[in-house]
C-alpha cells in the first residue's frame, strides 16, 4: 500500500528530526529520534512530543511546547532569590515615618532605611551589611545604591555629626497632650575613644565603661519618641532634666522603680521641677496602714476596676502639693498571705505567725509617692502600671535588636549607630503594636 502523500503546505514545516502525520484529517508534527534495539540489532524510531499543528495557514506550535521554550529562556537567564516580607512592610506599613525621615535626611534617607533595616531584623554588623543589602528586595528599590562595609562605618560618623538633625526628627513625634514617661538605662563600651564611656553603677552592680541613655515614651503611641546620650556617670536626676530640656518637654512624669526614693533624690527633683511618681517600700514610714484595718472598708476613699479586679485607695496628704496614695488590691492580698503561710510551715525558724500578724496590713498593697496632683488616683495607677511599656522597651532593644553594647570606636560613629537602634526600635514597636 502506497504512504500517503502529504500537501506542499504541510510538507514545508517539516524539518530535520520531525515527522509529519495526519489525524483525522489534520496535520500534526512530531519530534522525533533513532534509538538502537538490541533485539532487533538495528536503529528504530521513536517518537517524542507533539510540536504543534500544522494548517494551510501556518503552523501553530502546542502549549506545552510554549510553556517549555519560555522556561527553557528563563533558566537560561540569572536567577537571584531575594527576601521581599520585611521589605514590603516597611514601604507599606512605615510610609510616615519615611516621609519624616527623607525630609530631614534628603542625602542619605536611603542608607540610612538600609541599615535600620539589617539592624532591625538581622541585628547585622557592619560587615555583613552589604551582603544583606544584596540578598533582600531593597537592592530592588535602591538598584542605583551601592553598600560596603568602609560606606556604612562612614555613614554613622556622618549621621553622628548631625546631632540636630536627629534631634529634630525625634521632636516631630513628641504631640501634645500626651503622657510621657521617661527612664534610663545603660549601654557598656570598653573603647578608650569615646568620650562618654564612664565607669558608673548600674542595676546590674557593673562598674563597666558604660553610656547612658534616657528615653521618653509616649503612652499615646506606645513607642519610644526620644533618647538622649549621656556619660556613664551622670547621676539620673540630671539627666531627666537634661533629657526633657532637649525634646522640648515641659510635661513629662518620671516613673521610678522602688529602689529610686530617698530625701535626696526627691530634693533634686523638686529642685529641678520635675513631677514624678514613685513606689515606696512597704516598711516606709511615709506610709500609715491604720486605714486599711477599718472594718467594711471603711479607711478607703474609693474603688475602681482594673484588669478584671477591684483596687482601693486612701490618700495620705504631704507638704509642698505631695502625697502619698496607698493603693490595695484584696486578690493580691488573698495571694501573699497564702504564700506567706505556705513558708511559715515550711520554714518556722525563719517565719512565724506573729510576723505574718505584723505585715499583714501591707500585704496586697503598692504606694505611691507624688508630686502629680493634677490627677486623680485612678490615673496615677494606670500610669504606675504603664512603667512595665518602658521596661519591655529596654528589653526589646537589648535583646530582640541587641543593642546592649557598642563596639563604635569615635563619638560621631557612636551618636550615628544609636540613632539607627532608636529607629529599628521604633519600628518594631509598630510591629509590637500591630
């Protein structure tokens, strides 16, 4: 039986390592190839995929054969795998903040977005900034920007030279009628060079060279709106004020811790004007318990709810518009006194009853000493609690972003490098705040 012949028209697609067939009464080319059989001791063809169809015309190539010529010219290309989620939240989460930024650092804005960046989410040394720039999306954004590690370090000591510039920028989230609370820690560093490095104590019984650092955060915001550096041994009391005079504050209360208070810390607040709120030690004698032994409650001024439980309160007026409020939480109370039993038979050399007796008056309490008078007791409270916001802060920036130590060698690279923990710190409170 004779082969079928083929029109011109579907004879002309055919090429070298092709076999055309017709179907039905349709054209179809074929890939095709000769594989030896062993068997047969000869070459036998086998046919490979459809290439497409062939018409009067023209021929119209399959969509398999389509998608592996695209993908064929695709991995014959550079591919690059670049990170992309944090880069995408910032453009899309921290546009304000960029704004602020660009329009008080329109020179190096981008460089300095690239470093808050790695500090922010690798907590990156210098050195290996420009791989990180490379592997993330912002190489993308900034394709024209170029990062070496000599480029960064240059960069903090001429960010550090603008000590106006930044203080202007963090000025511009300080808002009015906003409650702030300001407290201090430290940052150890052991160069010889910079000049703020002084061995001073700290909450950790190190005498380390070390700086500090103030912070005021905002309670409208929820984040840190402005740090100041300070020597390591400047005394707290001076650099609050130093602090507030810088940010333009003239309304910010200090909230202690219960180791603060003592004559001479209060006459130097008072000499400086500054409010205050801090915790008394339950042993203090500014502190009179006689009401809270009154039946049915009767020793307490009043009542209000917080966090699913009921506080009371009485005030213990002082001199010169101070006070002391006396706070009593009764399931705190239930709490301490459990657990002071529990040790009393567990240890009854070391506790008794009789000293349970004695204490147990302050039990569930928290004082507070204040020069706030503006307020009413239920705001000193909630501004008390609110000191654990500025607590989890210093954690954050020690050790999520660790910044607890410094390794910069000047003064300059040093303000530049602080300047960058502040903003990674302020971006992730919007992270932590989301």
């Amino acid at each position: 039986m004779a082969k079928t012949k083929h029109p011109e028209w579907a004879l002309k697609h055919k090429r070298k390592g092709t076999e055309l067939r017709c179907i039905k009464g349709h054209y179809y080319l074929y890939e095709i190839k000769s594989k030896w059989n062993p068997e047969k001791k000869r070459s036998q063809k086998v046919t490979g995929k459809l290439l497409g169809k062939v018409t009067p015309n023209g021929f119209v190539e399959s969509k398999r054969r389509q998608y592996e010529r695209k993908l064929d010219a695709i991995l014959s290309q550079t591919i690059s795998t670049k990170s992309y989620g944090a880069v995408c939240f910032i453009f899309q989460q921290m546009n304000e903040s960029l704004s602020i930024l660009e329009s008080h650092f329109p020179d190096i804005w981008r460089e300095i977005v690239v470093l808050t960046y790695t500090r922010l989410v690798h907590q990156a040394s210098l050195k290996n900034v420009p791989f990180l720039f490379d592997t993330c999306f912002l190489s993308e954004q900034y394709a024209d920007l170029s990062i070496t590690p000599k480029k960064a370090s240059l960069l903090l000591k001429q960010l550090g030279a603008r000590h106006n510039k930044i203080v202007s920028y963090m000025r511009s989230f300080i808002q009015g009628n906003d409650f702030i609370l300001i407290d201090g820690t430290h940052i150890v560093s052991h160069s010889r060079k910079i000049t703020f490095a002084k061995q001073g104590y700290n909450s950790q019984q190190s005498y380390d060279p070390q700086i500090n650092l103030m912070f005021l955060f905002s309670s409208k915001l929820k984040s840190p709106v402005f740090y100041r550096l300070l020597p390591g041994n400047i005394r707290e009391v001076k650099a609050f004020k130093l602090t507030m005079e810088e940010s333009g504050l003239t309304d910010a209360v200090i909230i202690a811790d219960k180791g603060f208070y003592s004559q001479t810390n209060i006459e130097q607040l008072d000499a400086e004007q500054l409010k205050y709120i801090i915790p008394l030690r339950r042993h203090s004698q500014l502190i009179d318990y006689e009401n809270i032994t009154k039946p049915q409650k009767q020793g307490f001024e009043n009542f209000f709810p917080f966090r699913k439980r009921f506080i009371w309160y009485y005030t213990i007026e002082q001199s010169q518009n101070k006070r002391v409020i006396v706070f009593h939480d009764p399931q705190m109370q239930l709490k301490e006194e459990t657990d002071y039993l529990k040790r009393i038979e567990s240890d009854s050399d070391k506790y008794s009853l009789a000293d349970f007796r004695n204490r147990q008056a302050r039990f569930g309490t928290l004082s507070i000493y204040t020069n706030v008078i503006d307020k009413e007791p239920v705001e000193i409270y909630h501004c008390f609690k609110s000191r654990q916001a500025i607590e989890t802060m210093f954690d954050a920036m020690k050790n999520i972003l660790r910044s607890d130590r410094t390794y910069m060698q000047n003064d300059e690279a040093l303000s530049g490098w602080l300047f960058i923990s502040y903003l990674a710190l302020q971006w992730y409170y919007h992270i932590y705040n989301l």
